[in-house]
C-alpha cells in the first residue's frame, strides 16, 4: 500500500509548469473559439445575405401612394363640358410632365443637389445607408442622409413619410428593384413630378408655374437651382418668408451651381451670368390659393351639398379627381352677375344676393352671393338674413284661401292708419304705438278693396286685418309649407315680415308657388363622376311634394299678378315682355329691400340690405348719396327685370293658369275694434318709392342675422335678438 500522500494545491501549478508543451491547452482553446467566431460570422453572413435575398423576392413594389395619384377636382356648368372652377389642395395641384418638358437646366440642378452619380448607381447609396443607420443607433432619425433620387423617388412616390427603420428597410429594396425594372430616365421624370416644392405644388410643372409663371421647359440655371434647393423645405428656402429663408437659398442656389460647373453640366460663363439675387427678387409673396369672384359662392355651395347630401370627404372633393356638374346655367349665371352689376346701387355697404330657381324641380340655375367670396366669403344668397318685409303676406293670402276666411275678391277697408287691439303694445312710449296703430307705406290711403288690389298695392292695413282674422301660427305654417327654411316665430306681425329669411328661401317659397303648388328642395349638384369609370354616375333626382292644392294656387297667382301690372313692381310689368307675378317688400326704416317673382319656368328673389363691414351692424337704406331711399319696386325689381330678361331670352311666353275664385261665399272680417276716421280712397297709384311715415315705429330688430356656416374669417354680424320678436311691435313697411 503506497504511503504518498497529496500534494498540497498551491504546490500544484509549479509541477505543471515543470512539465514540457504545459501552455498548449491554452492555445488551442484559443484557436477554437477564433474559428467559432469566423464560422458564427460566415454563417451570420449567408443567413443574412439569404435573409436579404429572400426579402428582395418577397417584396412586391407597391401601388403609388394616394398623394401621388391625387387629382384636382372639375366642377362643370350645367351643360358638363364648360369648367366652372377647379377644386386642389396640396396634394391635388399637380401636372405631370414628360422629361422632354423639363428643361435640361433642372434636370441637372436636381441632380447636382440631391445625387451627382444618379446614372452610375444602382439606385442605393451603401455609404450613406450606413450613416443613416448609425444615426438611426445613436437616437438620430433613420433616414439622415444617405437617400439617392432613386430612394426619393420610392419613398415619396410608394411609401409613408414615416421615420422608422423598417421604411427605411423597404425603401432599400423596393429602390434596387425599381433600379432593374425602371430607366434612369424614367426614374427621373417620376421623381420630378412628385416631390412637393412648396406653394401648394407638387411636380415641377406647377412649381415652376407657382414661381415663376413660366413652364417647366424654359426654366433658366439660376431659376431651376431655386427649385431645387426648395425641395429640402420650403418653409426654409421659400424667400418671400423672410430674410433668413431668402439667404438660405442664395446659400444653396449658389452651392448647386457650383455643382453643376463641377460636373460640367453649364459652363463658367453661363454659372457667372446665372443672377440668383435678381431671380429671388421677382419671386411673388404667395397667396394660398382660394376660389374667388362671383363663382366662389357657386363653389362653395356645391362642395358643401356633395359634404352633406352625398357624404363625400374634404378629400374626395379636393384630390379625388371628381367631375362635378353642377345645375347652373352659364348663360343665366353670367346674366344674374350682369344683371346686379348694372342695376345695383352706387352705394359701398349695400349688398345684394341672387337665387335663380326651376319651378317644381329645384335646381339652381343661378346664383350671385356677392363679389369676391374670398374677400367675403358671406353668401348673400343663402348666408345673409334680411327681415322678409311685405313679400311675407303672400303667405298670410294662402293661408286665408287654405283655412277658407277669405277669397281673393273679399273686400277690407284700406284707410290708413288702423288701429287694432292685438297689434297694441302697452309698454310703449309712443301713444299711437300703445293704440295699437298700422299704417299703409307713404301713409297710402284706400276705401274699401278686394285682396287683389291690397295684394297690388301692398296694404298693410288690410294684410293686418286679414292676418289677425287668419291666425300668425297659420301664416308661418305657410311659408313653411312653401320652402321657407329659416327659422319663424309666430306673431300677429309677421305678415309684414318681421322674420329673418335668406334670398333662397324666398326663392324656393315662390317657386313652389310657380309650380302651382309642388314645392322642390333646392340643390345645386346634377351629377357626380368619378375617375374611376367602374363607378356608377350619380345623378341627383329632384325631391318633390305638393304642399297646396292647384286651384288655390291658381287664386294666389292671380292676385300676385297684381303688383306686376300697375302695382308696387310696374316695373315689370312695362319691361319684361311677358307675363310674371311677383311681391316687393320694404322693410321698416328700409334695412332690406326685396322683389321675390317667377314666371312658369323660373322663379328669382333679389335682396338687399346695407350693414357696417366691421361691425356687422344693419344699416338703414334711406336718403343715400345716389341712391335715395331703397325700396323693393327699386333697385331689387330693376336687376331682377334686367336678369329675367336675359334669363328668358328664347324660351317659350307662358301663360298663368286661369283664377280658380275658390271661397266665393266667404264672407269678410268685422271691421278693427278701435280705428280712426276713414280717410277717402287715393285715385292716384301707389309710389313703388315713396318713403314711410317718419312717425313709422322701429322694427323689431336693428340687425341681419347669418348661419353659423361661415369661417372665423368672416366679418361677424351681429345675431338677431334673443327671444320672439314683440306682436305689438309696428312691422316694417312697404
């Protein structure tokens, strides 16, 4: 049995070290892990070259992105070939060029700026990838430098504008693809036609338009290295911004000219003759571009039925590429602008709305909401308020004929004034006003008449009677009935128009009545196309419904025949050529004035009223320099005699159906509880002109009101006082 014992362990390492080859082990290890490394990389790298390939065969180059395929809308007048206005945004205002329309100058400039070896690569920069991917490691964005044109060209024209790795990725490979299946040449025009220079233009085409107002193909060298050194930022080269912006691209401008000699694309002579300064300096402020003149109302009338009738997005209408026709008629549209424009008082702050309407279908075949919707964009036509004066009493007539209280031959005393207890306001200050005290316009005076002559003569003394005798909740019933939209509020006043109503409202109303009592819901789209020809064309249908029956139409028609020949709208009468029928209306102090009328086949109302721009405020119409007082048989009848006469220029003279005399039996109202002495009928007509009574009361508002359509930029009318106007309060006049 062996007596040696262990050796003590720190005893061990000096026998090892005594031993021949006792660092080998150590070496070998060693080797094996370096060999494990090289192999681990090897097979990391066809792991990763196989990954790369694989990747490339399965990445399929995408549809171009929706910016890219973005086109301006077209709306078209009613005949859908002549363009009315075209709708862009940034993204829809874009012009495609083919190469050989860009001139080689901005070829060049592009290509000394953003990638001199264009045509030598093959589409990727492996150098600048790797910067932007240790950028991308360090916390920077992925895609810091590195893009070649071709990459731009992808990520703008395929992908998101996302900054991340993985776009990064598929940029890479869709761009070595594109490289392969696409000619520099091609990848080049792409490229310029896509990328966005600022200004609301995307492709050089409109760019170049935007700056310069000259066509891509005759862009000078110091013109297309302004363009191309925008691209890098707009809001940092445009030079109308600002000193900074204008120095930033005198840097630049200057850098790819340079470039350009560099690469002998434009000679020293041609780079000392290149004058950046003087062309930074033509280069005009920019305006974003806003539909304006007459037709920005039609415009914007028609984007917001396709919004709330056809549930079409802002998108859709400005970059979907959509051919809209609207129902308005060239010719009558151009008649209505010339129509106010020749007629119109000589006065600043009057305004004037315009609304052109077929009978029993609905369409708008004109339109006037003011002058320049981009200076203000409040639509006159179908926006703007005005107290609805005496063209209110025709619906106070129809509701009297309809609840069997009158018929259009029951007479009523015209003296003037009146006094009528349910027209008294206690409260007042003023005697006659506590009286309750109506007065004709001019203090008009008449005997005992039919409604045809008070409908003629715009009575209001007997429009009172009648409408006290009727009920107010029967004349807002009326008038709702027959298309009035705006918001009524029933009061023994009403029949004079205390209600705030827009020029559309009147328009539709009385054409309704025109159509012998179908009334239409007014719209202004006929049709939409759309870029896609799968897509079914939609077409509007008219949306109808009789609301009055004929024969009380036909009695209606008659007495508002009346105004027409020989009464407050004579004018007509004498001018027009033809039968019409027709109400003016005054309001009280003249803050509006009207003349609603209609022949078979169209229907018009004009408007006016005069307000404080800043304010907003209603300012009255009366003893104006050039004007005199504005009445409803003035200014209102003569633009719309001068636009029915050109409107109606060879179409067919119509006839009104023949008086139905329904209600023949009916026999008329007592007398008013308190009145005055009867006064002695007037032999002479009525003035369509002639001023109220300086005793008349103020109306029951001092202000038009607007529809909360209009943007902040609008000038901001006062809204009309809260609660119901007072039923003692004297109604307006006229």
């Amino acid at each position: 049995m062996s007596q040696r014992q262990p050796r003590p362990r720190p005893d061990a390492p000096r026998r090892a070290a005594a031993r021949p080859g006792a660092a080998a082990p150590k070496t070998s290890r060693t080797r094996r892990w370096l060999r494990r490394v090289v192999w681990a990389g090897l097979g990391a790298f066809v792991l990763g070259l196989a990954g790369f390939f694989v990747a490339y065969a399965m990445t399929d180059i995408p549809q171009p992105n929706e910016m890219v395929t973005a086109e301006a809308s077209t709306v078209y007048y009613s005949d859908g070939k002549t363009v009315l206005a075209r709708l862009s945004d940034e993204g829809g205002n874009r012009q495609s060029v083919p190469l050989a329309d860009i001139s080689e100058n901005m070829q060049h400039a592009i290509l000394a700026a953003e990638d001199r070896d264009f045509y030598q690569n093959s589409g990727i920069s492996p150098t600048g990838i790797a910067r932007a991917v240790w950028v991308a490691v360090k916390g920077g964005q992925a895609t810091q430098g590195g893009s070649t044109i071709t990459q731009q060209y992808v990520k703008n024209y395929f992908l998101t504008q996302d900054r991340t790795l993985t776009r990064k990725a598929k940029e890479i490979l869709i761009s070595l693809k594109i490289d392969k299946q696409q000619s520099k040449d091609e990848i080049l025009t792409n490229y310029l036609n896509t990328i966005y220079y600022g200004r609301g233009a995307y492709g050089i085409e409109t760019a170049s338009q935007a700056y310069f107002k000259k066509s891509a193909k005759n862009l000078t060298p110091a013109e297309a290295a302004v363009l191309a050194s925008v691209i890098r930022g707009p809001s940092f080269y445009d030079p109308t911004l600002g000193d900074e912006q204008k120095a930033n691209a005198q840097e630049r401008s200057a850098y790819i000219l340079d470039a350009m000699v560099a690469k002998k694309w434009l000679s020293q002579e041609d780079r000392d003759q290149a004058d950046v300064d003087e062309v930074l300096d033509r280069i005009q402020p920019y305006k974003p571009k806003q539909l304006g003149g007459t037709n920005g109302y039609v415009v914007d009338l028609v984007k917001k039925e396709l919004t709330s009738k056809y549930k079409l997005s802002d998108t859709d209408i400005q970059r979907g590429g959509l051919k809209v026709v609207s129902t308005v008629e060239r010719a009558k549209q151009y008649a209505a602008v010339t129509a106010v424009r020749d007629q119109r008082p000589d006065v600043e702050d009057v305004h004037e709305g315009l609304v052109s309407v077929r009978p029993g279908n609905g369409a708008i075949v004109a339109l006037y909401g003011g002058e320049d919707f981009a200076d203000r964009p409040l639509n006159n036509a179908t926006q703007a308020k005005m107290q609805a004066g005496s063209t209110f009493k025709i619906f106070t007539l129809i509701a009297a004929l309809q609840e069997k209280k009158a018929s259009i031959r029951s007479t009523f005393p015209g003296y003037s004034p009146q006094y009528f207890e349910e027209f008294a306001d206690p409260a007042s200050s003023d005697s006659e006003t506590r009286r309750g005290r109506v007065k004709n316009f001019g203090n008009e005076q008449f005997g005992n008449i039919d409604l045809l002559t008070a409908t003629g003569h715009s009575v209001n003394t007997v429009y009172a009677a009648l409408n006290i005798e009727v009920g107010p909740k029967n004349t807002m019933a009326a008038a709702q009935d027959a298309g009035v939209r705006s918001k009524l509020e029933a009061n023994v006043a009403d029949v004079l128009g205390t209600d705030y109503v827009t020029v559309l409202d009147m328009a539709n109303a009385y054409a309704t009545i025109a159509a012998q009592g179908v009334r239409a819901e007014p719209y202004i789209v006929k049709e939409i196309r759309f870029p896609d020809e799968k897509q079914p064309v939609v077409k509007a249908k008219p949306k109808t419904k009789r609301v009055f029956d004929e024969d009380l139409m036909a009695d209606v028609i008659t007495a508002m025949q009346e105004p027409v020949n020989g009464g407050t709208a004579r004018y007509v009468g004498e001018n027009l050529g033809r039968p019409a029928a027709g109400k003016t209306g005054t309001s009280e102090s003249f803050r509006s004035a009207w003349f609603d009328g209609y022949v078979p086949q169209l229907a018009t109302a004009v408007g006016l009223y005069r307000s404080d721009d800043k304010t907003g405020k209603e300012l009255q119409m009366e003893n104006l320099p050039n004007a005199g007082n504005i009445t409803g048989g003035t200014f209102p009848t003569r633009i719309w005699t001068e636009y029915m006469k050109a409107a109606l220029e060879g179409s067919d003279v119509r006839e009104f159906p023949q008086p139905a005399n329904i209600n023949k039996d009916v026999l008329p109202p007592p007398p008013p509880t308190t009145q005055a002495p009867q006064p002695t009928q007037s032999s002479a007509p009525p003035s369509s002109s002639a001023p109220p009574s300086s005793s008349a009361p103020p109306s029951p508002s001092d202000r038009p009101t607007q529809t909360p359509e209009p943007s902040a930029t609008l000038p901001s009318l006062p809204g009309r006082p809260s609660g119901s106007p007072s039923p003692n309060a004297s109604p307006p006049t006229g």
